[in-house]
C-alpha cells in the first residue's frame, strides 16, 4: 500500500484492460479437460462447459439477445445449470441480472422489469419477456457484465451496473492478491455456496474460472448448515472459501486442513473469529467493498496477533477518509471512507443526491462516497459503522427505508419504522413495527413482509398503537420499544412439543407460536437456526440444521425428533433388560436348533 500526498491509500496501476471473455477463453485453451463445476451430481470439464456455453449462444442469437441486452437469472442454487447459464450470458456480451430462487415475486418482477431484460433462465428453461435488438460480437471492456440489484433508500431497490473492465480489474487483482504462497490453480475446490444475487458471489466464480480451479456449488442446506458447515467443508474437499463471517463463527470443530484458503466480507470480521481460524499455513482474508465499486476494494490478510483493519486496496483503486467538512483525515481521526479507481459502477437509475461525485481536495472526478466511517489509526483503516440508515443483515445490504415501504403495502397496515437492535447473544434482529388494524393477524403481516424483501432478510413484526415521533414530526427510533412484548404461546398437548417452542422463543424472542408456526417465517434464519440445534442436541445429539430447514414446521419438527430422542436411564435400562431376554431366548432356539440338527 502506498501512501500519496495529500495523504490517500493507493493500489497502484489497474491491471491490463481486458473482458471476462478473454479470461474464460484463456482458461478453456490452458485446463480443457479439467474440472470447471461440479455439483456433486454431475462433473463439467472446462472443455464441456465451453462447448455448453456454446449451444447456449446459438440459441441467444437467435433471439437477438448478446452486447447491450440483459438477461435474468433466477435458478437454483447449489446446480451446475445456474452457473452455466451465467457464463453463456457472459461470453455472448449480454449483461446477467440476478434474482435469488427465494426471493418473492414481487421483488423478482420489479428487478427483472426495472433492468428490462429481454429473456429470463429460470428452472425450466428460457423465458421470452421481449425481442432482442442485438448483434453478434465479441464483447469490449466497456459493455455491461452484471447488473446486481441492492437495497435503496428510496424504498426500492438500485441497479448497480458493473462493466468487464472493471469486473476484469477485480478478478487479475485477485489472482495476485490470495494464495501468494501457493496460487490457487487446477485441484483446488472453491465453493460456490452465496447467492447469486449476493455480490460477492463474483468472487467465488472467478477465483476458479481464472485459475483453473474447480467451482463447487453447494446447496442453500449446506451453507445454512451452521455448525456442521465444517462437514460439508470436508465431504466437498473444499480447499477455498469465500463466505460471511457469521456463518464460521457458530462452527464448534476444527476447519480441515485442506481448506487453505478463507477470505472473509459482508460483515465485520470479530477479532474471536480469527484467533479461532487463522494461523498455520491456511491464508484467512478480512476484505472489504459495496456492490458499487465492483464487489471488495481492500483486504488484509488476518493472524491472531494483529486487530482486523480494512487493508491496503487492490490495483487500479484508491481510497481516502473525509470528515464532515470534507477535509482529508490524515490520521489519528474519523470519517467517511470515499472510493476512486477502475472499479467504480453507476446505478441504472440516478437516485438523486448521488453518492458519485467529485473529491475536490484530492482533484478526483469521480469517486464514490461509501456512507461507511472508519478510524485512522497509524495508517491502518478501521471500519465502525454507517452514517445512514443502511443496514447489514446474513451478510445482505438492506435499507431500512425498503422494510417500511414493503410493510406499508400490506392491506391493513397504516404506517410503519423499522430497527436494528441486538439479542441476548449479541445478534443482528431486524424489527418492523407497525401501526395496523386488528383485524390484520401478525403472520399476515410477516407473510407480507417475507414476500416483498431479499430472501434471507426476515423481520420480526413489532405492533404499536402510535409510531414514536419526535417534536419535528419524525420517528424516534431510539424509542421504539426493545424487547418486544411477550406474545401469547399455545398451549401443547405434549412435553416435546412444549419444549421445542421454548426453545425457539429463546432464540427467536416471545413471538406468538404454535404446531402450525413455521420457524423461518416466524423470524429464524440460518444463525438462529444453528443455535435452536445446539440447544436441542443435549436430547437429540442427531439432530442438524439441516433438518430444521426439511421440517421447519413446529409440529413435523417434532415427529422427526421423536425418531432422535436419547432414551432416559429407565428406558435404556429396560432396553437393556428386554435385549438380554431376547439374547436368552436366542440361545435356547439356537442350541436346540443345534441338537435337532446333530440327531
């Protein structure tokens, strides 16, 4: 990292302008037959994916679609076809959009209609929303890549589009950036377990498809997996991880040795968490960087003995530190974290009071004004929050401006805010609260509010009779009340049943429950659901997160664990009692089967 002056943070020269193309095409001619994907069911050498990609083509001919038209994603995850059909869009020039499997329609549509794409690959194939328009050509540096859809604080969300120059930059930078001891190549495994509509979902794909290794796609179970991650980690033979910091911090066993690789983002990275994974030969990443400016711009590598920082910047980008007068921060002081470089997008449409503008003391032209505020400190960039009312929640963006728009569209509800508080293990909980009409039931209102945000991102229902308001006429979130009341629990027929909703409102809250409550409509998530397990597995030492995810309902959550109880003293002791009147009973048959069989 270098430091100019006036004083600003610098990668050094962007790495040689090219197009994701030419990467892939680099990489089918060096690694034709080693594996490119392979999802546990089926094994794609990069010589069958280009071939794959090819058939596809022909058929985005055809329909007009390649440079300057934009098709949609929305496939499953954990599948060879999402990341073909990724790859096809890439290389014919057209720019992919993607919509997570889960998100609700309403978010699919909105996206899909506001990036106006003329075709969608979904599940069943190639979707027609419009005519192409669009010639066959190789795609240049300067046409579209991706546009990947975050949350706005109008309420709706923003299209950031990224163009191959930039994505090109970011994925060579990378390349020399992780694994300087040993560069990732053919033989390794990366996973591929983000959402596609994950940003940094990019990083994944292109850690593999730039250096020969072999993407691993696994499913939404596994990376939901909590603290049995670490055996899919070891049954895939994944040797690099890119992934949210909360997902390794719930593993109770040691990492494999093979996984050699782990760059951490999306979140603040706990100091715990490194003592916990770092050191040895394995290589672990703090990195840094929104969805605007082309996924990461810096990362540290991270060892026990060292506090987690931002790091330097990747080539090709710049960053600088402003405080409120928009006065450079050269040390020992806060301020805004602002970006500048190769890697910068631009927002399909132009939100107003946009954060691209001009840095007048450094005479930058354009650069991006992050929102974040970070410390100087002898050099070192320490992230400490956001000046707004953005929000992170599973590693996703969120504004919290979206939450209340979503609320305010379901019948019934008259106004709403929304909040980011802490639970008793010190958690992230999303909280909307709303102002509604008793008629409109609580789970109507979740229903709702799961429909029309990210997957992923779910809000607990708080009901007020009045918003707090300060004299001005403006929500008081400081006095939106937290915890939230008690809601009433059903009574249960049985003990089992009793305990698991006790345990779910340990973790979840005192949310209103009963055997038709689905856990992950009621507020779980994948975090929560690892610690419902953990607390269970005292009783029911088989049981795993995944199976929360096959039987979230209360009641089917409960006959599976039936099936998993550990006996009491008293009833192992009579198993025991019943077993050796079974071994008795044996032997007698067995010896006068003996006798019969000698006369």
């Amino acid at each position: 990292m270098r430091i100019a002056t006036p004083p600003f943070y610098d990668g050094g020269p962007a790495a040689p302008s090219r197009t994701l193309a030419q990467i892939f095409r680099s990489t089918f001619s060096s690694y034709a037959n080693e594996p490119a994907l392979d999802d546990g069911v089926s094994i794609v050498t990069y010589g069958e994916l280009e071939s794959r990609i090819r058939d596809l083509h022909r058929h985005f001919v055809e329909l007009g679609v390649g440079p300057g038209e934009r098709v949609g994603i929305r496939r499953r995850s954990g599948t060879v076809e999402l990341y073909v059909a990724i790859a096809a869009t890439l290389l014919s020039g057209a720019a992919y959009v993607p919509v997570d499997a889960d998100d609700g329609e309403e978010r699919a549509e909105y996206v899909f209609d506001a990036a106006d794409v003329a075709i969608v690959l979904d599940d069943h194939g190639v979707q027609t929303r419009r005519s192409g328009h669009s010639q066959p050509r190789d795609p240049q540096p300067d046409d579209e890549a991706w546009v990947i859809f975050t949350s706005g604080s109008t309420g709706r969300p923003k299209g950031v589009s990224i163009h191959h120059r930039a994505a090109a930059n970011l994925v060579d930078a990378e390349y020399e950036l992780y694994g300087s001891s040993q560069p990732l190549g053919p033989g390794d495994r990366v996973a591929a377990g983000l959402s596609v509509a994950f940003d940094a979902s990019v990083e994944e794909m292109w850690l593999a498809w730039r250096s020969g290794a072999c993407l691993v796609p696994l499913t939404k179970a596994d990376m939901r997996s909590g603290p049995d991650v670490v055996e899919v980690i070891r049954r895939r033979r994944i040797t690099a991880l890119s992934t949210v910091p909360s997902l390794l911090m719930s593993i109770t066993d040691e990492l494999p040795a093979h996984l050699r690789l782990v760059i951490l983002g999306g979140e603040a990275c706990p100091d715990v968490l490194v003592q916990k994974i770092a050191g040895g030969s394995r290589e672990v990443w703090n990195t840094y960087g929104p969805t605007e400016a082309t996924v990461i711009v810096c990362g540290e590598r991270l060892t026990p003995d060292r506090p987690v920082t931002l790091g330097r910047p990747i080539a090709g980008l710049r960053l600088a530190v402003v405080d409120a007068d928009g006065r450079i921060v050269e040390d020992d002081g806060e301020g805004e974290l602002v970006i500048s470089g190769v890697g910068l997008g631009h927002y399909l449409i132009d939100p107003g009071q946009s954060p691209f503008r001009p840095l007048e003391p450094l005479e930058w032209t354009r650069a991006y004004f992050t929102g974040d505020i970070v410390r100087v400190t002898r050099g070192e960039l320490f992230y400490l929050g956001r000046r707004d009312d953005q929000v992170k929640i599973a590693g996703r963006r969120i504004e919290l401006a979206e939450v209340e728009r979503v609320a305010r569209q379901i019948p019934g509800v008259r106004d709403s805010a929304a909040a980011v508080h802490k639970d008793e293990d010190g958690s992230p909980v999303l909280v909307c609260y709303v102002v509604a009409d008793e008629s409109v039931t609580s789970s109507t209102i979740r229903a709702g509010l799961q429909r029309g945000l990210p997957g992923g991102v779910v809000a607990r229902v708080g009901r007020l009779p009045a918003l707090p308001l300060s004299t001005a006429g403006k929500v008081q979130r400081s006095a939106l009340p937290w915890p939230l009341e008690p809601e009433a629990l059903a009574s249960f027929s049985d003990s089992l049943h009793q305990r698991i909703a006790e345990t779910w409102r340990e973790v979840l809250g005192p949310i209103a429950l009963d055997t038709s409550s689905n856990f992950f409509e009621v507020g779980g998530d994948s975090t929560r659901a690892a610690r419902v397990v953990v607390r269970l597995r005292t009783h029911y030492p088989a049981v795993a997160v995944a199976d929360l995810y096959h039987t979230p309902r209360l009641d089917e959550f409960a006959t599976l664990l039936t099936s998993r109880e550990v006996p009491t003293e008293e009833e192992a002791s009579r198993e025991v009692r019943t077993r050796g009147h079974r071994q008795a009973l044996f032997s007698f048959l067995a010896q006068n089967v003996a006798a019969l069989w000698w006369v």
